[in-house]
C-alpha cells in the first residue's frame, strides 16, 4: 500500500469519527425527510437521496420521507391532453386533475418504496388517507376556489408511529381527505411540516433547488447557514425572503414553534447532502432553531 492509498483509508477513518458524535445524537430520534421538485426527476440525485435516507435508518435513526410529485403530475395531465393551472402558485385541482394526482403520487409513492427495498430496508408507502393521517378543509388562494387543495386541520401520527415502532421506513404522499371524505391534494412542504410537528420530530429536513437562505438572493457571500426563529421572522419582515422560497422559510418557522428542533434547508443538487448535514461539524444548508 503505497502513501496516497494509505491517505485515503485515513481520511474514510476521520469521516467516520466526526459522524460518531451525531450518530449518538440522533440515534432512535426522528427525522423528517421532505424530498420534492427537480431532485425527484434526476435519477442519479433520487438514488444519492434514498441512499443517504436509508443509511440513516441503518445507523439507528427514525427517517420518515414525506414526498412531492408536482413536475410529474404536470407531465401526465399534459400528456393526457389537458393543460396545468396555477393560481397564485397552487394547482387548480377539479375532479378530473385530482384523479391524476393521486395516481401519480401513488406511483412515485411505490417507486420509492421500491428504491428503499432493494436496499434491504423495510419500507411502506402511504398516504395521508390511510388510519386518517392528516385531515383537511378546502384552502382557498386569496379568496378564491381552487378546487380540491387542502389545508392540514388535523394530524394524527398513529399509523407511522406504528410503522416506525415496527422498523418500516414510512414513505407518505400529500393525500388528505376532509370530514365528507373528499379527497384533497395537498402542499408537500405543508404536508412535511404538519409530520414533523405531529411526531416533534428531531429535525424537519426540505430537500430543494437551492443552497439555502440568503440575505440577497444575487450575492453569494450573504448566505445564512444558521439562524433562530427571531433572525427568520426578521428576514420575512424585512423583505429579504421572497417567491418560493418565503412560504418555505414560513413553514420551517412554524414547525421550529410545533415543537421540531431543528428545520434545515438544504440543495439536492450536491450528492449526499443529508449525510453532509447531518454528520459533518460544518454542515451544509441554512439551519432554523428555536
């Protein structure tokens, strides 16, 4: 074994020993995984994700994955000869694009579930249908009928803490039904955060498009890596935070007030990002603590 081989194998070692402190941390602790947007659609990003997930449900974490599926359902509703409608940045969802919705989540649903099993892990695929995990009313969009979009009224964690207590990785898609059992699509940020309060959740982690935070969105050198509740609301107040990033950044402050630890923000472009946050001093992502 030559200098440069044997440098490797001792920097695998370090990485190892930085990990072990948040290893103790975290163990039997619950973590939120929100996973959505472009990191569904590259193949590569969703096999580093699922990867990073079950190594954490391998190390004695307790990882729940909460699921979006918007550029998929977009893509099927086009395909099926019907053109996609926004209000306000929220789908109008009529009877017939509900259908669609459900049985496009349902798929991605299964597809992940597939992923995490051909890893050896047990996993369960669900929705926010089933032992009546999340109930809904109908949200309007500044007053207006958007259809069958959902607000979270009630969260009722029973059935994965169940799965958990059992050793099965849940894998939820954002289905909700109201109190006549309609069924609603429903925000998967807001799905996520609803979990993570109902299960007071270690920490709440949102896999998206960008880096994280930033005090102005065109200067690279004002990301914020860590950040209290005060600092976020601040941010908000002030202006700094805005498009999709500000529902976002609203929902981390409301779970961090539910009782959540800790909410991180982080880029599912870079590979393996959860275990970079996780396990790493640095860290990676913008972080909201209480």
């Amino acid at each position: 074994m030559n200098d440069h081989e044997m440098k490797l194998i001792q920097d695998k070692a370090s990485v190892l020993i930085e990990a072990l402190p948040y290893i103790r941390e975290f163990n039997r602790k619950i973590i939120v995984v929100k996973y959505g947007g472009s990191a569904m659609t590259d193949d590569v990003i969703k096999e580093s994700i699922i990867k990073d997930v079950t190594l954490l449900k391998v190390v004695g974490f307790k990882p729940v994955i909460v699921h979006g599926g918007g550029k998929e359902i977009s893509h099927w509703i086009e395909r099926l000869g019907m053109e996609p409608r926004f209000v306000n940045g929220l789908r109008v969802t009529d009877e017939a694009t509900m259908e669609i919705v459900e049985m496009v989540l349902n798929k991605v649903n299964k597809d992940l579930v597939t992923m995490i099993e051909a890893l050896d892990i047990k996993a369960c695929g669900i929705s926010g249908k089933d032992g009546g995990l999340l109930k809904v009313r109908k949200k309007l969009s500044n007053g207006e009928d958007i259809g069958y979009v959902g607000e979270i009224t009630k969260v009722d964690t029973t059935i994965i803490e169940h799965l958990l207590e059992d050793s099965f990785l849940p894998v939820i898609a954002p289905i909700g039904m109201d109190e006549d059992f309609n069924t609603y699509n429903i925000n998967a940020d807001d799905a996520a955060c609803a979990v993570a309060k109902g299960l007071k959740a270690e920490k709440l982690a949102f896999i998206t498009d960008i880096k994280g935070i930033y005090r102005d969105v065109n200067d690279p050198s004002s990301f914020i890596s860590r950040l209290n509740i005060a600092q976020a609301r601040s941010l908000v107040e002030e202006g700094f935070v805005g498009g999709g990033m500000l529902p976002k950044l609203n929902n981390c402050i409301d779970a961090v007030v539910g009782g959540v630890k800790n909410v991180t923000i982080l880029d599912g472009r870079l590979l393996h990002c959860l275990l970079l946050e996780i396990f790493t001093d640095q860290g990676i992502g913008s972080a909201i603590t209480k």
